[in-house]
C-alpha cells in the first residue's frame, strides 16, 4: 500500500505521459507516433545536459507496441478505454571491489564490499560461476567490510549486481588467468597454447594434457602457490531501461471502480 522505492516517479510519470497523451490528441496524432516522433535513441542526449544515450530500446519497445494486436484491437462498450504509456529505469553505479580465492577442492571464496539486501550475495556467485564455469554452489560469498576489502559504494540504485558484479566478474577472469598460467606452468608450456573452457584448462594442441579445474585447485600449493583474484572497479552506468505498456480498461459508472481488462507490456530488457 506504499511505496518500495523512488515513491515521486510514478506520479511524476504520470504526469508527463499524461501531457504527452493531450498534445497527441490536440496534433490529431496516433500517441505512439507522437511518441516515436519524440523519441530518445542512441546518441540523444540525456535530460540536464548529461552524457548521451548508450543503446538503448525505446523506438523498439514502441515499435513493439504499434505492432501488437493489442493496439489495433476493438473495444468494445461504453465505458471502457485503452491508454498507453513509456517509461524508462537506470541503475546506478559506482566504484566496487571484490576478491576470490580458489581453494583446495575446487570451491572459491568470494569477498565482496556490497551489503546484501536483496539477494546480491547469490548473484555474485552466480556471475563468478559462469565465469569459471563451475556451480553456484561452489561460490561461497560473504560481505567484507573497508578494512579488509577495497572500497565498494552504497548498495542501492540498482546498482549492485552491475558495478559488484563487473567486479566479481574481474576477479573471476583474474582467476581464470591464472590457472591458465599454473597449468602452463605445470606443463612446462607457453601459456598461450592453454585455453580454458567449462571447467576445463587444456592445451590447444596435445589432448593428453587437460585437467579439471578442481583437479588443479588441489595442486596450487604445491605448484607456486595460492590463486587468488581481485578487482577494484568503477563502470559507467549502463542506457536506462524503457517500457511500453498497454491497458484496457473498465470502469463502473456507479461506484467509480475501474477493472483491467486486457494488459500488454513491452520491456527493453537486454540480453534475455
């Protein structure tokens, strides 16, 4: 019944959507022609004078809608209407660190400076997992404070699992790096002739020389020592991210009740 987050967007969006909606009407203009019109894409310049639009997928989400049966379909009845609106999110960012080490087993143990409201200790692991192609669950993550891990900024914006993930995710090719190397060590080859895949490291060219990451990890002591990955970062801010969505809807002449009836949402959401 209140607000999560950010409690004056919506209201503030709102607004804007609905003036838009009225300029379109006076224009005698389609509201998603005027939109695409209107539209921000790649290179346009953020509000206030900041940086420009990286990729972004505002004119797809509103092409998306313009094409969707939704749109075009007829409403029916007196008393119900369809309305449409864009919007847009960002996540935040800001410098964040993080280090992992391999341990005998083929576990890692992963240190991060991000306070874990939401989750984020399990989207580390997974982030480092991929990397080195192992199970989340053999990601151990914990949060370190300054004193014993760089500086990682306040946990909110959205921001975590992109600025502390591009940093675990540093530390976990840090780590990737290296075995490759131990493993030319080991094999007394140049480390360019290693290549790592899954779990696996192996030699591009002799089949007999392959070994298990896990295989590896117990041999580091013994081989020059621990692995251990780290990574201090500040990545920029990634384009927001926009949506279209559409509503129809009912609304009861008597009571002022309003029921939806049908609702279409077109969201920019990357790589998915």
């Amino acid at each position: 019944s209140s607000a999560y987050r950010a409690p004056g967007s919506p209201a503030s969006a709102f607004a804007i959507e609905t003036v838009i909606d009225e300029i379109a009407e006076k224009l005698n203009i389609d509201p998603i022609e005027f939109r695409l019109l209107n539209a921000a894409e790649e290179g346009t310049r953020q509000p206030a004078n900041g940086p420009v639009y990286r990729k972004i997928g505002l004119v797809e989400t509103l092409e998306a809608a313009k094409n969707h049966p939704h749109y075009t379909a007829d409403i029916t009845g007196t008393v119900r209407g369809r309305g449409i609106a864009s919007g847009a999110w960002f996540n935040g960012s800001g410098p964040a660190s993080a280090v992992a080490s391999v341990n005998a087993g083929g576990t890692v143990s992963l240190v991060e400076g991000s306070p874990d409201i939401g989750g984020s200790r399990a989207a580390m692991a997974m982030q480092v997992a991929d990397v080195l192609g192992l199970k989340a669950e053999d990601v151990n993550p914990s949060i370190g404070d300054t004193d014993s891990i760089g500086y990682s900024s306040g946990a909110g914006g959205s921001g975590v699992t992109f600025k502390t993930g591009t940093a675990c995710i540093e530390a976990a090719y840090d780590i990737k790096a290296q075995m490759i190397a131990r493993a030319a060590r080991i094999w007394d080859v140049d480390a360019s002739e290693v290549e790592y895949e899954g779990s696996t490291i192996r030699h591009t060219s002799d089949p007999e020389l392959n070994i298990q990451f896990a295989e590896l990890a117990n041999m580091l002591n013994g081989t020059g020592g621990p692995i251990v990955g780290r990574a201090t970062v500040n990545p920029g801010g990634v384009g927001n991210a926009f949506a279209v969505h559409i509503v129809d809807v009912e609304v009861d002449k008597e009571t002022g009740k309003v029921d939806i009836l049908r609702y279409t949402s077109m969201q920019d959401v990357g790589k998915a």
